[in-house]
C-alpha cells in the first residue's frame, strides 16, 4: 500500500478558513513545503473547497482542505461560501486565519469560530503576514485575538521557514484525541492468525512482569482477533516448530535482531517492539531516514540519547550503554553521547548529527511528534532505538517491509 493510498477516512483532515486573501494558500504551502495551493494576490482565487491527501512528514498521512475565503460577495460567493461550510463537517482540525493587516474586526471570524465549534472541531488561530505591521505589533494582537476569540493563535510569516515548525508544532499539539493511532499491529494480520512474540527476560525487564511496550502490543493483538503467542529467546525455536503453519507475523526485542533473524524464515515477516512503537508513536519513514545517518557518522560527532522516562538504568542499558557501545564500534571511540531523560530535550539541537530516542511507550504520539518537529527544524536525523538498532545489524528493510506503508513505497 503505498503512502498515497491510505484511505481518506484514516487521514487527519486540516482545514484551512479565514477571508479571501488571509494567506490561506499561503499557508498551507508552508505546511506542506510544497507548491500544494495556487497563491495570487487577487481575492477570491481559490473558489470550491479542494482537498490534497498528502503524506506530511512527520505528521504522517493527512488531507489538507484549502476554501474559499469566508467574506465572499455575491450570489456565487455565497455558494462558494456554503461549499466551504460542508467542508466543516469533514475537518479533524480548523485552522482560522487572520492576517495581521486586517485583525481590527473580526465579527466574521466569531461567526465561523461558533460554526466550527458547534461541530466540536478543535480549533487554532494563526495571525499571518505578520511582516506587514513588524513583530511588535504582531505580538500584541496576537494576544488580543487570543483575548477576544478564546483560542490559541500563532504568529506566522510565509517568509521565514523556522515559522513551519512552530505550525506544525501547534498542529500537533491541538489535534482530536483520535489523531492518535487506534492501532500497533492489528492493522498487518488477519483474525485468527497466529502472532509470535519473542520477549527475553533480562536484567532490563522488571520482576515478575512484561515491560510496557510488550504488554501494549499483546493487548493490541487480542483486540484485533489474534493469536499471541509468546516465548523467550532460549523457547522461540521450539515455539515455532509446534506450529503447523507459520505465523503471520513475529515480533521481538530488537537486542536479539540477529539471533531471531537467523532462526526465522526469510519469507516469515519480522520487526519489532521498538519498531511497532515507533510507527504508532510517531512517523516510521521519518526515523527510517534517520537510521540511514548512522552510516555517514564520523568520530568527532555528537549524538543525543533521548529517553521518554526516568528508569534507573542498570547495568548493559540499551540507550546508554548498548547503543552507544555498537555506534563507536563502527566510527570510533571518540563520539561523544549525551543523554536526556523524561521532559528535558535540549533547546539547541544544532550540535548534534542523529538523535536515537527510545520507543516513547511513556510518551503520546503527540508528545514524540513534538520532538520529531524540533529536529527537523533544525535538519537533525532523528531515529529511535530499534529503528536504529535493525540498520546496525543489516536488516532494516527486512524489518519494516511488513508495514503497509513500506510494502510499494520500499524505504
């Protein structure tokens, strides 16, 4: 299934409203880094509602709805107008634009904001071409608009690109509950089929239970109609010889990538906890890429561990020992690795060549697409453990080609 082909209906849609000439096709080019709107200073050149289903990194799929501006005169306006109203009922999110030129009255922007939040849709505002009156005076209507409509509102200038990551930040943050992924793996196999998982029992998992991202997945199966099938490493080879199929999918700590990879059929698909994490936590072809960064890393770089919870750590930790240990491996004892733990993530991403985050199972998708955000921004690779773990080891396509997404589109 290729990036292009999720279905509408699985896309967060973000709609775009305000008046004609607001910066609305402006904006969503912005977003999309892309030429996705036609731009005109002539009012009124977008007429009927257009919807671009599009794959925006690292928001994953969406559809982006550019309309026609709200004050729309005459009899054709006001259809176009109504057109725009219909859109409403399919919107997940409502960006309402105000340019900073033309903030003094907004009785037509309380109208649409009633209209908007009548549907329940969660609304942000955005004060564009803010060039027009300098960032001063931005600043303060900003914070009267905030005052006067009663939502969030971001100051924005199509001319700066460090305006892309603020949006998409408030885009992020502001998006429905259900924008979070509804699924790990229950998505990639069938009812009644049969799902191996292989969880060791080392050090790192606490006594006596499965560690979070573990029991995530499990529970994900049993919802989806599955078999969950679990073993430890030493148990796995038997497991599967009791079978009398193959199962549809195994999935294991990716610390044994090599020794499951070697024990499992080639035509029997296999990834990760870590892996399913970070597909249902943030955007599994963004930390592709940055997997790919491991192999231009020289020894004089810096890499940021980042860590979504506070655990003690123990002895052979994955994040700060492991991972740190096989990368200086292959470029030298002289890579310097810091680490960040719970909340705290470092202002200054510039001096870092790759981010390796953990799985975020503490995190919610939004929280992680935050940072996801903040590294692109800054041109920062950004990947997580297991992700990076797979490219370590060779077999980074082997382990992601059973998602959708990577089966036409390869990585």
């Amino acid at each position: 299934m290729d990036l292009q082909e999720t279905p509408r209906g699985s896309r967060l849609h973000i709609g775009f409203y305000g008046r004609r000439n607001a910066g609305k096709s402006s904006l969503i080019n912005l977003v999309t880094d892309q030429q996705t709107a036609l731009v005109s200073d002539h009012a009124g050149t977008t007429t009927d509602p257009v919807i671009k289903s599009m794959e925006l990194l690292p928001l994953g799929p969406v559809a982006v709805i550019d309309t026609a501006g709200l004050d729309d005169e005459g009899d054709l306006g006001r259809l176009r107008i109504s057109r725009t109203m219909e859109m409403m009922d399919r919107t997940d999110l409502a960006l309402l634009i105000v340019s900073a030129a033309d903030a003094d009255d907004t009785s037509l922007e309380r109208g649409w904001l009633q209209e908007l939040r009548k549907r329940k849709i969660p609304v942000i505002g955005v004060l564009s071409q803010i060039d027009r009156v300098g960032p001063d005076k931005a600043e303060t209507v900003r914070s009267d608009l905030e005052a006067g409509l009663g939502i969030p509102f971001t100051c924005v200038s199509v001319n700066k690109r460090e305006c892309r990551a603020v949006l998409l930040s408030s885009i992020v943050k502001n998006a429905p509950t259900d924008f979070e992924s509804p699924t790990f793996v229950g998505d990639i196999f069938n009812r009644g089929d049969a799902v191996v998982l292989v969880a060791p029992q080392d050090i790192q998992a606490p006594k006596g239970r499965l560690i979070l991202p573990q029991v995530q997945v499990i529970r994900d199966i049993l919802d989806n109609g599955g078999l969950a099938l679990t073993a430890t490493l030493d148990q796995f080879p038997r497991l599967l010889d009791s079978l009398k199929e193959p199962p549809a999918l195994v999935i294991t700590d990716s610390q044994v990538f090599p020794q499951v990879n070697s024990l499992l059929p080639r035509d029997v698909p296999l990834t990760s906890f870590s892996i399913v994490m970070a597909r249902n936590k943030g955007d599994l072809a963004t930390f592709v890429r940055g997997a790919r960064a491991i192999n231009g890393l020289k020894e004089s770089d810096r890499i940021l561990v980042a860590e979504a919870c506070t655990h003690a750590p123990l002895e052979e930790d994955i994040g700060r020992e492991k991972l740190p240990r096989w990368l200086k491996e292959r470029v030298g004892n002289g890579l310097t690795v810091d680490i960040s733990t719970g909340l705290d993530f470092p202002a200054n991403l510039k001096e870092y060549s790759l981010i390796l985050h953990c799985g975020g199972c503490m995190f919610t998708r939004k929280q992680l697409m935050s940072r996801m955000i903040k590294a692109d921004a800054e041109n920062v690779p950004i990947t997580n453990y297991g992700v990076a773990i797979a490219e370590i080891n060779g077999i980074l396509e082997r382990v992601t080609e059973v998602f959708p997404e990577f089966k036409k589109a390869g990585n």
